[in-house]
C-alpha cells in the first residue's frame, strides 16, 4: 500500500512536525492546543483524485464534535469529513458522507483504551480503518 498524503485533524502543538515528512502531501488544521502554530487554517478541503475531503479540528462537548463539524461543511458535497478534537476514534456515515476521527497517536480519551491513528484508503468506494498504537 501507497501513501499517498497525511492529514492531520489538529493539535500538533510542536511545529517540527510540518518537515518531518519530505515531498508527502501534508494537510494539517489548526487545533485548539495550536496557539503557537497559527499559520495553519482552520478547515480545509482537499479533493484527492475524484473524493472531496473536509478536515477541521472540531469543538464542543465529545458528543457534540461530529454534528458541529457537519454544520461547518453543510454546503460542501463531502465524501470524507475528517475530524478530531474529541480524541476518539470514530467511523460513521451521515448521508453519503463518511465521518472519521482517527484518534490520536500521543493522547487516548473518553472510552479509546488506547492511541491510535486512522488509515483512509480511496478506491472504488472510501474506507476508513483505525490502527491501534499499544503502547503509546
């Protein structure tokens, strides 16, 4: 398997990262720990060969993230929305759109028993899995 981009839905907090990973696509938002980093925008939409992709940090109460986010890209044809804020992996679809939060690598929360980070493959059809980080 190829990647082909990494997207990162906010939060990084140390700007090093921005370089860390050479001529790959690097799509990062403006989370709400990133006062130091606010050269990055708010939401984004990427279109990847024929999929629209939203990526926004998100905010609100966890169970408040994911229709907040929908609001925000209410006007946009999204096949994939990516989101984070809340910490938990989610993968739910909302109309023809996929919702996904992968997580995060460095900080689980609410009921993520552990860290993780997502993997959206684009083919025929979108599919979004989490990896799981034991360990971190």
């Amino acid at each position: 398997m190829e990647v082909a981009a990494l997207f990162h839905a906010g939060d990084i907090i140390d700007g090093a990262l921005d370089g860390c990973f050479g001529d790959l696509p690097f799509y990062p938002v403006r989370g709400n720990m990133d006062t130091s980093n606010s050269h990055r925008p708010f939401k984004r939409l990427v279109t990847i060969e024929r999929w629209r992709i939203g990526l926004i940090h998100g905010w609100g109460r966890p169970h408040e993230v994911a229709e907040n986010v929908l609001q925000e890209f209410a006007r946009e044809n999204l096949d994939v929305l990516i989101f984070g804020h809340s910490h938990t992996p989610c993968v739910l679809r909302v109309g023809k759109t996929l919702l996904f939060n992968p997580g995060s690598a460095t900080d689980h929360r609410g009921r993520a028993r552990l860290c993780s980070v997502g993997l959206l493959e684009l083919g025929d059809e979108i599919s979004a899995q989490h990896i799981y980080l034991p360990g971190a």
